[in-house]
C-alpha cells in the first residue's frame, strides 16, 4: 500500500469514528469539566467572543474538555492547511472558537474540508513536497498530514472516554 494510501484511510476512517461518537452531543456535556482546573472554551470579554487557551500545554497538561479537544481539532486543520496551503495569514487567536457542540461539529467538519479535497487527489510525491509552517521553517506535505491524522486520532479518542465518563458519572442521568 503506498504511503498517501495509508494516510487516506487513516484520515478518513478517524473521521468517520469520531463523527460517529460526537452523535448526540449537547451542550452541558461539551462543556462538562471532568477536574478542577480544565481547560475549556470561555466567554472572553477581552476579545469579544469565545476563545480557549491555545498556547502549548504546561507540564504537566491540564485536563482538557471536550469542547476544547473539539475546537482543538478544528484549529490545528484550519491553521496548519492554511499556512501550509494556503494565504498563511491567520493565527489560532484569528479563528472564531464556536460556543455550542453543534457549531464545534460544524467548524471541525468544515475545517476537514481542504485537507479531505487535496488528501483525495494526492500522489506519494505529493508527499514530499516542502510547505510553509506557522511554527517557522518548512514541513513536508506528508509530515502536515501525519500530525493532522494523529491530532484528529488522539483527541477522538479522549473525547470518547470523555463521554463515556460523563455518562458514568450521573451528569447526564
């Protein structure tokens, strides 16, 4: 199997589970804080709308909330896609941080959207073409798309547990 191959399926299949496991998400449950201290999306009077702490993690890594992986999620696509791919233009402080599961679902499907477009028409040298980061420097196409994958693997799979203990713990009951 060729490497873009593998980074589809990938791609594709987390997709579809984490789609699958944010079914019925509402609002009290997106925003549930499973500890002390989490981090989570806030009204920002500052900033005059939503936002939600973006900096890297402290050591150790706060808990985080569902809707802050959610929103997570949608931001690394929508700024690693646009600098690697695209104007280059906005920061993660840019982006509009939506306020209910249901934008937060919509924001992540759309964010997926470009990187689902070029994913599908991709060859393996496609891959190894040098792109622009926001971080500095250049990352290969195929090295955007491996952190995309696996930050898109790894919160789905937190916010999976996340619903599961929210169920277990009687907050939804």
């Amino acid at each position: 199997m060729r490497a873009v191959q593998v980074l589809r399926s990938q791609w594709q299949q987390s997709a579809e589970r984490l789609e699958r496991r944010l079914d019925g998400l509402a609002d009290d449950e997106y925003f549930w804080e499973p500890a002390p201290g989490a981090w989570n999306v806030y009204l920002d009077p500052e900033r005059g709308g939503w936002s939600y702490p973006y900096e890297f993690a402290p050591d150790p890594a706060p808990v985080t909330t569902i809707a802050w992986r959610l929103v997570h999620i949608a931001a690394d696509n929508w700024i690693y896609w646009e600098h690697a791919f695209g104007p280059g233009e906005r920061t993660f402080a840019d982006l509009t941080v939506p306020s209910t599961a249901g934008a937060a679902i919509d924001s992540w499907t759309r964010s997926r959207e470009p990187v689902t477009e070029w994913i599908e028409h991709a060859t393996d040298g496609d891959l190894d073409e040098q792109r622009p980061s926001h971080l500095g420097g250049t990352r290969s196409a195929g090295a955007v798309l491996q952190i995309l994958v696996d930050e898109q693997i790894h919160h789905a799979a937190e916010i999976a547990l996340l619903r599961d203990l929210y169920c277990w713990t009687g907050t939804s009951r």
